[in-house]
C-alpha cells in the first residue's frame, strides 16, 4: 500500500516551553488539520494530537471549527477577536507509505517504508506568518510473513516525532504583538488586456511532493486548454500568499492567483484525490473556491505508483476546473 497525504499529526512526547514562549501559544487559536470535506482517515486525530502535545508543553490552545486554512488566514483578525487570541496555529505536511514485498523461495517478507512532512506556521492577527518550523521522519517496519492489519499506526507514530520537533521549535518562535484590526494587502494595479493567473505549484517548501512539478505541469495545461492566460510561481508557503499576493501579481503582471492543495491515497487496488482549488484576488482575499475527488484504479500489480498518483490528480482537477471556471471548455482532443 502506499498512501499519500497533505498534513498528519499525532501526538509527540515534548518538552516543556519557557514561561514567555508558553504564555504567547497558549493564547493562540489551532485551526485544524482537516479542511471542510475531507476525508482523510487521520484528519480526526491530527488536530486532538497535535492539541494535546501543545498542552503538554504548557501550551494549550483553542481549537475551532474546520476551515479553509487560506480562508483562516485571510480572516485571521476576525477569528482572533472572536477567540480572544493574539495568534492562529496553522498545519499542513503530507505522507507517504510504501508496502515493500520480498518474496523468497519460502516465504513472502512484507515492509512498510513510511514518510512524513510536517509543518507548523504561526499566522498573527493581521494574517501574516510571523513563524514556521518544519519536521521529517521515516520509519521502515517489517510483519516478516503476515501482511500488517493496521499500518495507519505507523504513520501515526513517524508525526509523533514530527510534532515533538516543531513544538520544541516553538520554544524559539518571536513574541507575537497584538493587532487590533487586519492589515490590508498590498493590491498590485490590474494590467491592461486579458486574465493572467499565476500558479502556484503544488509542492512547497518543506513538504515538496516529488509529483508536484508533473501536477503542476498538468493543471498549467488544463487551464492553457481552456484558453486561460497562466503563468508558473516559484513554490512558496501558501499560507503567505494571503499578504504576498499584490507583490506576487506584480511581479508577474498576474490579475489573480490560483492556489492548489491536493491529498493523495493509494490503497491495493485504488488511489483517491482529494484536490481543492482557490482563487486569490491581487488584494490577497479568496474569491472562489473549488474542491473536486476521483479514484482511479491501480491495475496490475506490478503497477507504477507515482505515474497513478499524477493520473488520479489529473482526473481531478478537471472538475474542479469546470467549479471555478463556469463555461470554459477544454479544447477537442483532436486539436491538440
């Protein structure tokens, strides 16, 4: 089996923070892991671990509703006042497990390769990441001849240690300053002539998926399909682009700016996506979001993993494309 996905947590053994440090993410907001929809088998745990590995740490936090995490950023102010905070918590990462089979003359070995990417942004009252720490783990485990029951535990246990790492961090994280009211973006001037939206790739610093540039290349595409002007952005922390965006659309004379999340699954016979697309005005507010998913089946067995998970997300970014881009068609095949 192997399995792909964007954010996992579970709780890790940290130590506690100094007083001050303490004190300011205590008095923050944790937004949770899983955004609206999802249906990520390790979102209803993430969110109490990661939670509870603050508490731990002598940082307990408020823990709110699911939201879009753009959309958390973008109404950081509001969310702040409405939750007496001075900051939010915000996680995303992605991983990975791989069922490795060694067979023998007598007997068949199962190994389960397993990859985790974590990271946690500190977003202040004005919706800027003031702080970001990031983690990596890999445990390889074996069931020698008896293929594993329950190999989600295993995931569970690599972002254990990925969340003791970033909430040690937190120790070092700057005094956040209380902001009353949001400030605004900067909004970069509307070129003159047709839309020009800037992609931003899949992969980020941090948590990069090694799909990420095909993913990337294939959502361009689409679009360029639909006779949509795109450009490329270099990756970035999406959590940025809330107040980044009027310097990234003027630095790429862009009118607005698509931003895709994917959560990938790949089971023994199946792999499902999970993709959610938003659109970004140069004044860093969304103004429309997109969530589409698929499966696609695996084949043989002695199928490519990676080539499946870029098939399954290209499958759906289709529909997502025809949720936020009402009324463009792709091109005829033939014409291609």
């Amino acid at each position: 089996m192997v399995k792909s996905g964007v954010f996992a947590l579970v709780l890790g053994a940290a130590c506690l923070l100094p007083a001050a440090s303490a004190a300011q993410a205590a008095n923050a907001v944790l937004i949770p892991y899983g955004e609206p929809g999802t249906k990520d088998p390790h979102a209803a745990q993430i969110t109490d671990t990661l939670a509870a590995a603050l508490q731990k740490a002598g940082a307990p936090v408020k823990v709110v509703a699911p939201v879009d995490h753009l959309d958390a950023v973008a109404n950081a102010a509001e969310i702040c006042r409405d939750n007496g905070a001075t900051s939010l918590l915000i996680p995303e990462g992605r991983y990975e497990q791989t069922q490795k089979v060694i067979r023998a003359v007598l007997t068949t070995v199962y190994t389960y390769p397993t990859h985790v990417e974590l990271r946690l942004d500190r977003i202040d009252c004005a919706g800027r990441v003031v702080w970001s720490a990031t983690a990596t783990k890999d445990i390889v485990r074996s069931n020698g001849i008896i293929q594993a029951t329950n190999i989600g535990a295993t995931i569970d246990d690599a972002f254990r240690d990925a969340v003791a790492t970033v909430v040690s961090q937190l120790a070092s994280a700057p005094a956040i300053a209380a902001v009353p009211t949001a400030v605004a973006a900067t909004a970069a001037a509307t070129p003159d002539g047709p839309q020009t939206y800037l992609i931003v790739p899949f992969g980020q610093p941090g948590i990069g998926d090694p799909r990420s540039k095909d993913l990337t290349g294939s959502l361009s595409k689409y679009m360029t399909d639909r006779k949509l002007a795109v450009k490329i952005a270099q990756p970035v922390d999406r959590l940025t682009l809330v107040k980044d965006a009027g310097t990234m659309c003027s630095q790429n004379a862009a009118t607005a700016i698509l931003v895709p999340d994917l959560r990938l699954e790949q089971g023994p016979t199946k792999t499902h996506a999970e993709l959610r697309l938003a659109l970004l005005g140069c004044d860093g507010r969304p103004k429309a979001h997109a969530f589409a998913e698929t499966d696609v089946g695996n084949g043989f067995a002695n199928f490519n993993p990676g080539a499946v998970m870029v098939n399954v997300g290209e499958q759906a970014t289709k529909p997502a494309l025809d949720q936020l881009f009402p009324g463009t068609t792709p091109a005829p095949a033939a014409s291609r």
